[in-house]
C-alpha cells in the first residue's frame, strides 16, 4: 500500500523535482523552465515513494484568499493504473481543507479530463495550449 508524504526536507523536494523532470520534461517535451517556476519555493509538495523511488507527485498554492490550485500531479510511467493519481489528489484536497480552501483549481491535461471529472472536478474552460499541451482548465468545490 502506497502512502502520501508531505514534503518537510529539501531532499523530498529534490525527489519531487526529479520525477516532475522525468514526467513532464523528458516523457512530455516540457521544457524544463516552464517546469520548475517561483512557484515551487512557496508551494506545498506531495510525493509518493515505492521503497527509494519517488513515483507521484503534486503541488498545491494559495492563489486567491481560500482558493488553492493543484499543479504538476504526475505519476511514473510505469506506475500509471494504480490509482496514485487519485490517491495523490485526495491528500491534496484533505490538506487543503484543512487550510479552510474553499475550492480547488486546476489546468488538466486534455486526456485527463476525465480522470478529474471522476473525482467531482468540472471544466470551466474551452481548450488551450501550455507548454504545446492542449488543457481545459477544472474547478471543484470543496
């Protein structure tokens, strides 16, 4: 069984970083600095370990007073299936109720739409283009 960790250490950071290089610079064509932004200083990280490999990751901020925003929720490739990504988005939407967000938004990769929509997310946007992905921007209440 798989366990959501709250990044504490620089270490975990790096963890962090080095999947989302992995997803989403390497597998994705995302050039790295459109990945790593000044967001990541202020941002809160989750990560998801298998033993001594990070296998998920995401991030949460604060973009308006009680309003959070999920980004880079990844998952290793060969880890995809599993349900990490709603494990993942779930430890999210708990810490950011605990933060007394009032709802979440997110830009979702066109594809996974449908992923979001599962878990009570709604599209709120016509489709647009970040870092050459097509996205559709989501919103959930919580």
């Amino acid at each position: 069984m798989f366990e959501v960790k709250l990044v504490t250490t620089e270490e975990d950071r790096n963890r962090a970083f080095s999947l989302r290089k992995e997803v989403f610079v390497k597998e994705q064509g995302v050039p790295l600095s459109l990945e790593l932004d000044e967001h990541d200083e202020t941002a809160v990280h989750f990560i998801v370990n298998d033993g001594d490999q990070t296998i998920a990751a995401a991030r949460l901020r604060e973009i308006e007073p009680k309003i959070g925003k999920v980004e880079r929720v990844c998952v290793l490739s060969h880890y995809r299936g599993k349900r990490l990504g709603a494990l993942i988005m779930d430890t999210v939407e708990q810490h950011a109720t605990a933060l007394d967000f009032k709802n979440l938004k997110l830009n979702a990769q066109s594809y996974a739409v449908p992923f979001y929509e599962k878990l009570n997310y709604t599209v709120t946007s016509p489709e647009f283009m970040d870092a050459g992905i097509p996205h559709r921007a989501m919103e959930k209440v919580l």
